[in-house]
C-alpha cells in the first residue's frame, strides 16, 4: 500500500491538484493543462490518481511545458526533449 504524498500547499499529490494549481499559474488552456486533462482521462482514477514524482520534479515538468508553449508562441525555436501536450 502507497501512503499518500502532500504537496507544500498541503493538497494531496495528484493529477486533479497539479492541474488545478496549473490553471491558476499557466491559465486554462495552457500546454500543462492540457498534458493533465489528456493524463486525467488516460488514468482509471481520473483527477483522483496519486503523482508519485517528487514535487520539485513534477514543477519543473510543467514549467518547461509552459515555456515551450511560450516559446513557439514567440517564434523561438528549440525543444527542451520534453513531451508535447498530446503525447
């Protein structure tokens, strides 16, 4: 049995937390919202489905998706190897 993760603002370390703290820092139809909303439907346990990566780990995901979405928006090349929000 996994015992349950807390995130630093205290929320349980889910898919459903980080992407409601995703839309709050990157907006709602942001590159790391959608990776979430395509990860929440893949999942059989939907927003509930525990993130088992450290914190730190997972931010820096959402973050380099964020500035890549930034990035192509200002026509700047480059991928930092990370996955498309639908792959």
């Amino acid at each position: 049995m996994v015992s349950t993760r807390y995130l630093s603002t205290g929320d349980p370390s889910t898919l459903g937390a980080y992407r409601r703290l995703s839309v709050i820092a990157f907006g709602p139809e942001s590159r790391p919202v959608k990776y979430l909303d395509r990860k929440i439907a893949e999942s059989p346990n939907g927003e509930d489905e525990p993130v088992i990566v450290d914190e730190t780990q997972m931010l820096q995901v959402l973050g380099a998706l964020y500035l890549q979405e930034c990035d192509e928006r200002d026509g700047v090349s480059g991928n930092a190897g990370l996955p498309e929000a639908g792959e």
